[in-house]
C-alpha cells in the first residue's frame, strides 16, 4: 500500500462544499498574483532576457546598427533565430544566442517578442536622404508594401521604423550574397539590390527608417 501525504489525507477528509471553497479561494489568490505580475512575469520574458543587452529593452534597440525585434512577426523571428544557430545565417555574434534560444524554447521567445509594442527607432536620418529614398523605394513596395509593412505571411519583414545603420548594413550583405547564402526564397531581393548603388542603399535605409 503507497503512503499518502498528510496534505493529501486531509484533502481526502473535506466534503464537497468545503473543496469548493477551497478551489475559490485558491482561485482570487492566483487572480490577485497576476495583477500584481511584473514584466518578467510573461511568458517568455524570462527566457529572452540575454537578447536586451543588444536589442534593447522589450527588443526596442535605441542604436542605429542593433535591429528593433519587437512587433516583428514571429514566424519570420522564429525562422531567423532557426536559421542562425544552423549557421544558414552567418553571425559569430548571434549563432550562440540563438542556440540559446532554441534550448530554451524558440516559440515563447518569439512570441514575446512579436508581442512587444514596436518603438520606432530614435536616430534621425537626414531629410535629403529620406527624399531619395523614397522614390528609389518604389521597386521595394512589390514585397515590403507601401509603409514598409512587409508580408507576414511570406515571412517578408516590416523594415518601418527600423535602425537605419542596421538596413543598410543588410542590404549590402543581401547584394554581397552574405546574408544567407544559398536561401532561394531571397534570389529575387539579392538579384534586385545588387543592381542598386551602394550609396542608394543609405537613402533607402533612411527612407525606411522614418516611416511610421
């Protein structure tokens, strides 16, 4: 015969109506804990602590060379971290971390993150480049719409209000063939910039940076 807790022997003695009490205070004693929840409290907070120390807050990056992750779609979030920890996406810097991320559960880390409410980046771009960005960006708006928006459903980004130091970047390692290489969901975007000037890539990264 197993031995039985005293706690559970007890439980066992309680009549119906008395279990019921119980279960109801036990319940407004949870509901009050969540209110009092601090922001390490959500799910997945916890496990994407390490990525603020790049990212900034909430994944909020206040620098012009750290992408802003929050609001960003998690799909595309989860395939990116995916993708760096198998090295398909190369960064010495993010590989480890993003290994991290898939022990600790790459699906609550990207929805943490998608969840965060996206803060347009801070650095302000010059408004001659902004100018020309804008009409260079007409051959972007087939994939990243007409506000930068992107496509979730493609996996296609949002780059409104994004670092504008970190879209340049992407983009000449898009035309370098060094973001990803060998990914054929992006031959259209390596063909398309690699026929674009490096200094047009600043303007378009100042165009889309000021978008809100």
């Amino acid at each position: 015969m197993s031995a039985t807790c005293p706690a559970m022997r007890l439980i066992m003695r309680l009549t119906p109506r008395w279990i019921a009490l119980v279960v109801a205070l036990a319940l407004v004693a949870l509901a009050g804990a969540a209110r009092a929840a601090g922001p390490l409290d959500e799910r997945g907070a916890l496990k994407s602590v390490t990525c603020a120390a790049c990212h900034g807050q909430a994944g909020n990056s206040r620098s012009s060379a750290m992408p802003i992750i929050s609001g960003q779609d998690a799909a595309y979030l989860k395939k990116q971290i995916e993708d760096y920890a198998a090295g398909k996406r190369l960064s010495a810097e993010m590989e480890p971390y993003a290994k991290q991320a898939l022990n600790l559960g790459v699906d609550d880390v990207a929805a943490y993150f998608a969840s965060r409410r996206r803060e347009p980046t801070p650095v302000q771009s010059p408004a001659d480049a902004v100018a020309r960005g804008r009409s260079a960006a007409a051959q972007c708006v087939i994939c990243h719409g007409p506000q930068g928006q992107g496509d979730a459903a493609k996996l296609i980004p949002s780059l409104a209000g994004q670092a504008p130091g970190y879209l340049r970047e992407q983009m000449l390692l898009f035309k370098q063939d060094r973001r990803s290489p060998g990914d054929p969901a992006l031959t259209a975007v390596k063909a398309l910039l690699k026929t674009i000037p490096d200094e047009t890539l600043g303007d378009l990264a100042a165009y889309y940076s000021s978008l809100r």
